[in-house]
C-alpha cells in the first residue's frame, strides 16, 4: 500500500472579497480556490496547506481579485492549535471523500449503465467505444485532479481508483465485443 501523504502544521489562508455586484467574479474565484484543493472556514475564508507550489498559485488568486477590483488578505498560519489543526484536516478529509465518492457514483450510475444500454441496444459500433473510451479519460483525468488536492490520503481513494479500473475492464470487453462484431460483419 502507498503511503499516505504528510501534511504539515503550517497553513495558507486566504481572506478576500470581490464585488458583490459581479457573480461572475467571485463565480470564478471560486473555481479557481477549488481547483486547487482549497477549504472554506466561512464564505471568503479559505486554508490551504502551505506548500511552495500552492502558494504561488495563491499569489496568481490574489493578482485575479486584484483584477476584478476585489481586495485579499494572505497569510501563513504556522501556530495553530491541535484542536484547530484537528478541524482543518478533518475539513480536507471530508472535501476529498466527497469527491472520491462522486468519482464513483459517476462511475456506477452513468458509465456501467452506458455500456449496459449500448450492449441492451446491441450498438456494437467503433464510433460507440470511442465515446465511452472518451467518458473513461474523462473520468481519469479527474480522478488525477482529485488525487492531487487530496493532501490526507483518504480510504475512499482506494474505492474510486477501482470503480475507474472497473470502467476500463468494461469498456476493453465491450471494445473486444465490438471488434468482433464488426469483423463478423465485414
């Protein structure tokens, strides 16, 4: 088994405000705090664990509320309490259970059931498996994206890394079952 990742004691935390006027703004910051892992304390209120990397993507969120006439306050948070240091990192365990378990829940309810109602439908064609295949990359790419925000190295990653490995076994036999079709055909 891998080793769980560290996470150290020193946090990132980041206060901002953009204009309220423009929820497209703060629509975009949003994503952009997300996309790196981040966890909200309260609205505007967000940590990260501090990492060279994370900061300097901290620092280009910083410049972007800038940018959108919004202002931001930074910080690195190096004394924090067990008890508070308890609270965020169950807060990261949390966030990225949660997405693990989206990552299956897409898994089971849409790509098995693609590849059952293609093969109830007896679509056996190559154009068919390119869309899946395409689901499955999708799929994988976001678990990567997952992978890499989860600073805990949560059990639930081991399920999703399955149901993902799942998707490939279904899909190469439904490939397998394709060309063979398709080769009857011809």
């Amino acid at each position: 088994m891998a080793k769980e990742p560290e996470i150290g004691r020193r946090w990132l935390l980041l206060i901002y405000r953009v204009p309220s006027q423009s929820s497209k703004a703060r629509v975009a910051v949003w994503r952009d705090l997300k996309r790196l892992g981040a966890l909200y304390l309260q609205q505007a209120v967000c940590v990260l664990p501090d990492r060279d990397d994370l900061r300097a993507a901290l620092e280009r969120v910083c410049e972007r509320i800038a940018e959108l006439e919004g202002s931001s306050h930074f910080f690195v948070l190096d004394n924090v309490d067990d008890r508070e240091q308890e609270r965020i990192v169950d807060g990261f365990r949390a966030n990225s259970a949660k997405e693990y378990e989206e990552i299956v829940e897409e898994c089971e309810t849409k790509f098995f059931k693609e590849i059952e109602f293609e093969r109830f439908r007896e679509n056996y064609t190559f154009e068919e498996a390119e869309e899946i295949r395409q689901d499955l990359e999708k799929l994988r790419r976001w678990l990567r994206k997952v992978e890499g925000r989860d600073w805990i190295g949560v059990p639930s990653r081991d399920k999703a890394r399955e149901r993902v490995a799942e998707c490939e076994r279904l899909l190469e036999e439904f490939e397998a079952d394709v060309a063979e079709r398709v080769g009857e055909a011809g």
